[in-house]
C-alpha cells in the first residue's frame, strides 16, 4: 500500500539560481537517493503534491518525473504512482570516507613509451572516409567566427591583452563554460574550478600528469579510447580493463579489481561510451560512486559529445551527483570546431591549481584570442543557434546513415540506433580482420577494430561516424564498406 509522503527533498528549489526549475528538482531527487535519504521502492508524492511542497508549477514536477523516469532512476505505474527504481543500490548505510583533493602530485620520473600508440588515419576526402564522430566544420558559419575573432581582437588591444595571461585561460571563457555546465549540465561549479586545455586529450594527458605516478593503476573499459590508455602509460600506469556490457561498465568487476589492489584512477566515457555508444545506467553510476569512495580512486569523466542526444533528456554527468569524486573533462570542439582545440578541465580549485602549473611548464598558456572569441560565441548566443541547427541536420545523417547501413548489408552486421552521438557502433558477422583488409585496399580510412580494445575478449567492432559526411559522401563511403564486407 502506497505510504504517505513523509520526506521533504534536502536541497532548497531557488527560482533564482540559472539552473531550470524542473533540472533543479531533477538533482534534488538524484542526490536524495544516492545519499540514501530515498531508497528504492520509495513511493513520491504525485506531482501535484510535490508541487505544492516546493512551491512550483506542477508541469516543473511533471518534468522532472519524466525525465527521471527516462533515465532510470525512477519507475512509474498507472496503479501504483512513481517510486524509486528497485534495481539501484541502497546508500543509506554507514559513511564512507571522501576522497579529498590532491594538490602538489608530481612525477617520479619521465617514462618513454616503448612502442607509441598508431591509430589508422581518419584523413583523406569525405567520400573515401569514415571517421569516429568527428561534426562537419562546413556547418559552422564562416562570417560568424570571423566577426567573434574581430570583436576578442579589438578588445584585447582596448585592454593591453595581447601579453602572457592566467595558465589556466580565459577567465570570459571559464566564467561561460561554468555558467553552462550549471545551468544545463547541473555541476555545482565556479569559474575557478575550470581550467581551459587544448582539446580534451590535452586535458586528460595534464590530468593523468597530476594524478598518476609511475606503477599506479588506472581502470579502464575493455573497449575504450585508445589515446587515454597511451597517455596513462606514458606515464608509467599499469592499466587494468573490465568487462562492459549494454548498461556501461561492468561495476562488479571493478568492486573486484578493488578489492585485489589499490586503484588510484578510472576512466570512463559515461554518457555515449567511446567506442560502443551505451549511456551507463543511474544504478552502476551510484556504485561507481560508492567504490570511488570507500576505496578512495579518482573518476575520470569524458563527456566529450553530451550537446548531441536526439531522443530523451540526457543523462546528468556523474560529476553533477559527486563532484568531489569526478576530475570531469569536456570540449567545444564537437559543438564548435575541432580546429580552435578548445577543451576544459572541470575539478577542485586545487586540483586545477596543479593543472595551471603544469600548463605553465609545457605551454605558458592557451590562446587567449581563440578563448575569448568562443566565449563571445556563447555570449551573444551564436553558438546556441548553430548547436540547434547541427543538431537537426546530424539527426537526418543519422536516420539515414544507418538506414542505409542496414539497405546495403542486411543481416550481415548488428548495430543498436544509439540516442545520442555521431557515430554507430557496428558489429560485424564476418571475418573482421579481412574486412578491415579488403576496406583498407580499397581506400576506405578508418579507424581498426583493434584499436578499441585493452582486453582480448572484448566484443570487437568498428566506430562508424556519421555526422561529418553529407548524403553523397555517406553513399559513397558506405559503398566501400559493403563492397569489403561482401568480399570477392
């Protein structure tokens, strides 16, 4: 029988943060069932109790349901009301110590890789290539980048700016991108909590800088990014990968992996998992969270496509629900131009002080021209209207990149329509490796199969980006493809 409703939410709704009212109730219900005050099977009150409660619009509950409810964090009956998923883990038990930030981690010693990473070129025309998700530059309105760079050029002279500034970047630009990420992303954070990179890969090699010694261990997926796994041994990491499955990273054996040794990092691609697609799912995230905890490892969080879901809400960035666990890494570079290398660290104000301070010693500082004219982007709202349009346009690729997938090779390959990303993750019936041959010899660029993997029963496939080739360089790359997996 249903209970009455006895628990008020912890976190006040304020009409006068920027963050939306219904994101607001969204987090105030996550982070009540990950410290435990909402266990699973917990009845909520209908929306409109829950409105009068808070005092806001029922369509701001009915919101916040709908998107918890999507996510999977909530669960719903014509019958029964809505209550907290059964199949999350339970937090109310004892605490946990946190992990707290490290400031002044440095290096033992400078460790060459034996054999540096080689990933199959991704270069060449559109219509002889199929890249990893990379967004099509052309979209982006060439008169209005031009005018941004105009205004940051005209500013900086009317301000002295064109000498060294701040190691950790524009200010306009950390001020911009901490305002983004609370307003649509719900991280609780401040300008001085962002550090701007060149790209997120120069952002993971200064966080693995940071945090990493030599012989520390780093978990990784058994399908992954391969130039994080290259930067981490660079380093002197041993890598150790677990399983993954439909629902993200197999959390079990990471709980495994703890128990066995001490795990200083893992990495992870949480929202669109690099190279598979899968959105890890609210009950593996609140134990990630618990193990990162109890044992005392850092999260390391590429979100580096979150602008780009087609279907429901996106999910919330683990480092929204535990931002002291979370070194949480993004990029402008799929929403804007991958050529400006704009990426940014978001951690502990001490942990970006160790980040500053290694910029300082490899780069001096970012390129404060480029900064300034993205964080104008943002400001006037260019970026907001382009983000709008490519996500229409990469929407249409995306039914019929994979229609036509489907057209041409049957029940040759399997893939899962992902809701969000510019790529499929393809799986193939054939022989891979000769498939990977005979596309090569054609002239099809791509990235291999066994790039993706750290561990030899991975499940291999290839990585298929739709979002850069128009219609006729999709026919024709895809024609490639069908004529290598058809063979002889």
């Amino acid at each position: 029988m249903r209970q009455p409703w006895q628990v008020i939410l912890s976190e006040r709704i304020d009409p006068s943060r920027p963050m939306p009212l219904y994101m607001q109730v969204s987090q105030a219900i996550i982070r009540d069932v990950e410290s435990g005050r909402l266990a699973p099977g917990t009845y909520l009150p209908s929306s409109r109790e829950l409105a009068g409660i808070l005092g806001v619009n029922r369509k701001t509950v009915v919101f916040a349901y709908e998107d918890l409810i999507a996510q999977g964090w909530l669960t719903t009956s014509a019958t029964r009301g809505t209550i907290v998923a059964h199949n999350l883990p339970d937090g109310s038990g004892p605490g946990v110590a946190r992990l707290e930030p490290q400031a002044g981690l440095g290096m033992a010693g400078y460790v060459i890789p034996a054999e540096p990473a080689r990933r199959l070129a991704t270069i060449g025309t559109a219509s002889n290539r199929i890249d990893e998700g990379s967004p099509d530059g052309r979209l982006f309105p060439a008169d209005v980048l031009i005018r941004a760079f105009r205004v940051a050029t005209r500013e900086a002279a009317r301000r002295d700016g064109f000498g060294y500034r701040d190691s950790r970047g524009s200010e306009r630009l950390r001020r911009s991108i901490a305002e983004m990420l609370r307003t649509q992303r719900g991280l609780p954070v401040r300008e001085d909590n962002v550090l701007i990179t060149r790209g997120s890969q120069n952002g993971l090699f200064l966080t693995a800088l940071a945090l990493i010694r030599p012989g520390d261990l780093v978990v990784v997926e058994g399908l992954t990014y391969e130039p994080a796994v290259a930067a981490f041994k660079a380093l002197g990491a041993r890598v150790v990968a677990v399983g993954i499955d439909e629902d993200g990273i197999d959390v079990d054996e990471v709980a495994t992996v703890c128990l066995r040794e001490q795990v200083r990092a893992i990495f992870l691609t949480p929202h669109h998992q690099f190279p598979t697609t899968v959105s890890l799912r609210p009950d593996r995230r609140m134990r990630l969270v618990e193990l990162s905890r109890r044992h005392r490892f850092a999260i390391i969080e590429d979100d580096y496509d979150h602008e780009f879901h087609f279907r429901s809400q996106p999910l919330l960035p683990i480092a929204a629900i535990a931002p002291e666990q979370v070194i949480y890494l993004g990029s402008l570079s799929k929403l804007m131009l991958p050529t400006l290398r704009i990426g940014y660290v978001v951690a502990p104000e001490s942990m970006v002080d160790v980040l500053a301070h290694y910029v300082s010693l490899t780069d001096g500082m970012g390129n404060t021209l480029n900064e300034n004219a993205a964080a104008i982007l943002i400001e006037n709202g260019e970026l907001r209207r382009h983000a709008r349009k490519a996500r229409k346009v990469y929407a249409e690729r995306r039914e019929a990149f994979a229609a036509e997938l489907a057209r041409q090779l049957g029940d040759r390959i399997s893939f899962r329509m992902p809701d969000g990303g510019l790529a499929l993750w393809v799986r193939f019936r054939g022989d891979l490796d000769k498939i990977e041959d005979r596309a090569s010899a054609a002239g099809l660029k791509f990235a291999g199969s066994r790039s993706y993997t750290t561990r030899s029963d991975a499940a291999r496939g290839l990585r298929l980006g739709f979002a850069s080739l128009n219609s006729e360089e999709a026919l024709a790359a895809i024609a490639l493809l069908t004529e290598a997996v058809r063979g002889d």
